[in-house]
C-alpha cells in the first residue's frame, strides 16, 4: 500500500522535515524548516505537501523518560495540530525519546560534527521519526512482506 507522509522534528527553533519513499520502506531527511512566523511555517509545508502528494504528518513527541509528557511536548501538540487543521491533513504521533541523540550518533559516525550542524541533527531526526513510525504501521498491517526495519536515508 502506497504511502505519502511527512516526518517532522518540532522544536523551538527549527522543525525536521523527512518524507518516504513511495513503497513507504524507506524514510530519508528532505529539509529543515527555520521558523519564522506561522504563516510563513505553513506556506514552505503547503509546498512540501502538495509537491510529494502527502497524506498524513509524523509528528515525534517528546516524552519523558517515565514516559510523561511535558511543557515542551505540549508545545509540540498544539503546533502540531494546529498545523494540520491547517493543512487538513490527519496526524499522528510518534515518541521521539532520544531520536535527536540517535542523529547525533549516526552523524559523529560520519565524521560530521553535530554542533555545527544543527539543522542535519533536526532532519535525521525526522526521518527517525518517520521510519519508526513506518516500521510499526508495516508490523502492524504486514504491509511490505520482509521483516526488519527500514534504512534511514539522508
């Protein structure tokens, strides 16, 4: 089954953007959105939108490690649906613990220096995200056949 979502790391500053590959296997980082006003947030996501046809938004929740949510999570929730109101699009939540230090890692593993690459971190962070989120729906419907996870792409 074919699928068109978007992966996003929502923070302060900036938000993550990934997206799939049309089988919906395979998440790769797309951009980082540098926030501005919310008008100009949600004119750069009409755009992602309507040029990969998406479906539905990934967005990653920022958990506690007890696994509850705090100020910073609530954030994420209200600019998150928000958002999708605005772009009418469903939602869905993932729970990003520790995704941001999963990009960190993957990108030390590469020879890049994550302090100077902030907006890298936020877009392999997406695209955890959003293949995490992939992962589970394929365990879930059996959907793709072959077990395992998926690649995180760049």
């Amino acid at each position: 089954m074919m699928i068109s979502a978007l992966g996003l790391d929502i923070g302060r500053k900036r938000i993550g953007v990934a997206g799939c590959d049309g089988t919906g296997l395979i998440a790769t980082g797309l951009t980082t959105i540098l926030r501005r006003s919310y008008s100009q947030d949600v004119e750069q996501f009409r755009e992602l939108v309507e040029q990969r046809q998406v479906q539905v938004l990934v967005v990653g929740l920022p958990y506690h490690l007890n696994g509850s949510l705090g100020a910073q999570a609530k954030q994420v929730q209200n600019y998150a649906q928000r958002l999708a109101k605005t772009l009418q699009l469903p939602l869905e939540y993932v729970d990003e613990r520790l995704t941001s230090y999963q990009a960190e890692q993957l990108m030390i593993s590469e020879n890049i220096s994550p302090s100077r690459n902030k907006s890298v971190i936020d877009r392999k962070a997406a695209a955890l995200i959003l293949q995490q989120w992939l992962d589970q729906r394929r365990r879930v419907g059996g959907v793709g056949g072959a077990g395992g996870a998926g690649g995180v792409e760049e």
